[in-house]
C-alpha cells in the first residue's frame, strides 16, 4: 500500500494498491465542497482507464480496500454507511474487475 500525501483538504488521495501483475490499481479518495458534503471513493483504475467501484457520503470512514487476486478487489466497510454506489464488477476496455465486500 501507498500513502499518498496532499496540501489542502479536497480531494484527498488516501492510498493505492497496484493489482498484483501491476496493471491495475485501487484508489481510494476523499473529495466535495466541504466535510458536511463529501464522499469517499474506491477507483479500479488500468489501461488508461477508470471506474468507480464504491464510494459513500462522508469523510474518514476507514475504508478498507485489497486484491484478493489480479481480477478481484476485496473492499471492507462498515454496515451502516450511506452508499451511493456499490457495483460487485467493473469493467476497463475488455478486462472485467470483480468487486467483493465485507461488512463489518
């Protein structure tokens, strides 16, 4: 995992995993106008694209995010999120990225 470090308050880059081959990467991320109105985000991101998998309203949720293997992402969150999205696949040109979560 990669702790990424930003000036000012949003976007905030919290980390990324590349996938295992290299190829793909997770990148979870805080942005919006302020802390009253913001998400939290999980991108798949390869081949010059990106997708997002996850994200729920708020901010310093403790996400939690892994690959389980070059094709699956494990996402952790806790039950009582607000979510706005919530795929368990997505797709970047022709590779196609599964999506687990656990709730805890």
């Amino acid at each position: 995992m990669i702790v990424r470090t930003d000036e000012g308050d949003f976007p905030k880059w919290l980390f990324f995993i590349k996938s295992p081959s290299g190829k793909f990467e997770i990148d979870v991320r805080e942005s919006g106008d302020d802390k009253m109105y913001s998400v939290t985000t999980v991108m798949i991101n390869g081949n010059n694209w990106g997708a997002t998998a996850y994200d729920a309203f708020g901010i310093n949720l403790y996400i939690k995010a892994h690959w389980k293997d070059d094709k699956t992402v494990v996402i952790e969150t806790k039950k009582n999120m607000r979510v706005l999205t919530r795929h368990l696949q997505v797709q970047l040109l022709r590779d196609i990225i599964r999506i687990e979560y656990v709730e805890v």
